[in-house]
C-alpha cells in the first residue's frame, strides 16, 4: 500500500504520495474523500481536473462570450467532484448553476466543495437515483444550457 501525507500550508494543501507531491486548494477533508472514493492512485487527477478539463470547455465559455449571452441557468449533469461547476462559477454570462449525480459519495464532495470555494452560484446540488434521472424535478425549458460531460462512458 502506497503511503501518503496531507500537508496544511494555510492557503492549499500538499498531498504527498510515495514522495511524489501534488499541491491543491482543496481542504484535507475534501482529498481524503476522494482518496475513499478513486483511490489513491487516481486523486492526484482529481486535484487538476479544473485546470486540465478547462481546456475542453474554452469553446463553450468563447462561444457565450461572443454571442453575449447573459443571466444563464445551467445544468451540470453527472457533476461528479465539481470540478466543472467551479468553472462554471468564474463565467460571467452564467447566473446560476443547478448539479447532480447519481454517486453519494461525489454528492457529499460537491456540497464541501461548494461551501469551501463559495460557489455562490450554485442554487441546488442533488443526488439522484438512476431511476429518478428519468423524471427530473425542474419545470420545461427551466434551463438555457445543460452540460453533460464524462456521463456518456457510464451507461
């Protein structure tokens, strides 16, 4: 089993794994979850998915930046740790963000995340059976985009 040590520097934590060291804002309860819930392997990608997984999202934030459109209410489908819903929280033409997933354990992340990182604009993160993702709670044409990314390889 590989040993690892979480390190509180005020502004961001140090995970070290094996000697390898991996630095992040994310608080020492928020890694340890992740750790419970990928494994220790694949936290480190955890702790970079915003900056890595930005990159795909450029052309989206360029496009609404281009067309001007503002006020959006967006749905993040499948949010697992919020790594996207952080994102989504810097654009200015987005007003408010609604999340969900089907995993708890990623659900109890995000609502960390949320209130850590002060994701003011998310209005409503849920965990969802798969049976209830057939009937959603949100009136018709609530939102203006929904986002679903990483959910397809899933089902």
């Amino acid at each position: 089993m590989k040993n690892y040590q979480i390190d509180d520097l005020g502004n961001k934590r140090v995970l070290t794994i094996d000697g390898k060291v991996y630095s992040t804002n994310h608080s020492k309860e928020i890694i340890e979850l992740i750790i419970e819930r990928k494994g220790l392997e694949r936290t480190p990608r955890f702790l970079t998915h915003k900056e890595v997984r930005g990159e795909l999202l450029s052309p989206l934030f360029n496009y609404l930046s281009l067309h001007k459109l503002k006020g959006l209410k967006v749905l993040e489908v499948g949010c697992s740790a919020c790594h996207f819903t952080e994102l989504l929280q810097e654009q200015q033409d987005i007003a408010e963000i609604y999340c969900y997933d089907i995993d708890k354990l990623f659900i109890d992340i995000a609502r960390i995340k949320i209130k850590e990182l002060e994701l003011s604009k998310v209005k409503r993160v849920d965990c969802f059976s798969v049976q209830e993702t057939s009937n959603l709670p949100y009136e018709n044409d609530f939102f203006d985009l929904i986002l679903v990314s990483a959910v397809l390889e899933h089902l």
